[in-house]
C-alpha cells in the first residue's frame, strides 16, 4: 500500500503504559491506541452506551441459558428508547434493570420490561407504556424496523 505512513507509530515502544492517569494497565502493540484493554473498554461503552448494555444484557441472557432473540434494533428501539431508560441511564440514582414479563419465556419481543433497583434492593415495576395498545403499537413498530434491518430473517445476528 503506497502512502501508507507507519513510521510515526513504530517510533513508540510496546508495550508502554497506558495514557489514563493513574491507571497501571499497559498499551500494548496490537491495541492501536495509546491506552491498556480495560481503558478502551471504558471509553468505548461511554461513547457506546446502548450497545454496551445490549450485549451485557445479551450475555447474562446466555449465561444462564435464557432465549434471547432480541436484535440491537428492537432493544435500542423498544428498551432503550421506548422506555426513557436512554434519558434516565446515567441521571438518576437508581439503577434500571431489563427484566423478562414472564419468567417462563426468555428475552423475546414483548417479554421485556424495564424495573428500577431502588437503594435497599426493592424492585419497582415501571410501566414503560401507558396501555397495552402503545405497546403492541410499539412492538410492531419495532419488528417492522428490524424486519427491514434484517429481510433475512432478523435476530441476534448481526446486531450492531
Ligand atoms: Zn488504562
């Protein structure tokens, strides 16, 4: 690849220690940055926060053996947005939890619904539609966007 400068970068020495103050993790070669894993972890669910919490929740899911068909789309539309968790994540003291409507099933369009974990650990129910005719309209509104970001077949895959 002509024009391809590497010259500025082989100058640094690898691994060196990572740009955050205080931290002690090393930058390594392969990272392309001048910050350890865990620093870029860090800035990139800060500037990705909707997608971090999708696949946290998305691998808790799986660790336990829950289904778990909801695609990025439907969760950022559905969860993140439809429910104000976007507006209320990071602002408020309590924490917000995505929690399944019936046990039984798992993480499944129209089985989602998002609690607040208040101090003393006492869950809240939060309604996140007014009626249950917003939240079907919500829902198909929902799969249909998924159903276009995904005509072959939707789901998990590709979820990004
Ligand atoms: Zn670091």
């Amino acid at each position: 690849m002509k024009g391809f400068n590497v010259s500025k970068r082989a100058k640094t020495k690898y691994p060196h220690k990572c740009a955050t103050k205080h931290c002690r993790g090393l930058a390594t070669k392969s990272s392309h940055s001048n910050k350890c894993s865990k620093c870029r972890g860090r800035q990139w669910r800060k500037n990705h926060p909707a997608k971090a919490h999708y696949h946290d929740l998305r691998n808790r899911a799986k660790q336990r053996g829950h289904e778990f068909t909801i695609s990025f789309e439907y969760y950022h539309t559905v969860v993140w947005l439809g429910s104000g968790y976007a507006e209320k994540h990071g602002k408020t003291k309590e924490s917000l939890s995505v929690d399944r409507i019936k046990n039984h099933l798992g993480y499944i369009p129209g089985n989602l619904q998002v609690m607040t974990v208040s101090e003393n650990s006492r869950k809240r129910f939060v309604p996140y539609f007014k009626n249950k005719a917003d939240e079907d309209a919500a829902i198909k509104e929902a799969e249909r966007k998924v159903r276009e970001a995904f005509p072959n077949g939707g789901g998990v895959a590709g979820g990004h």
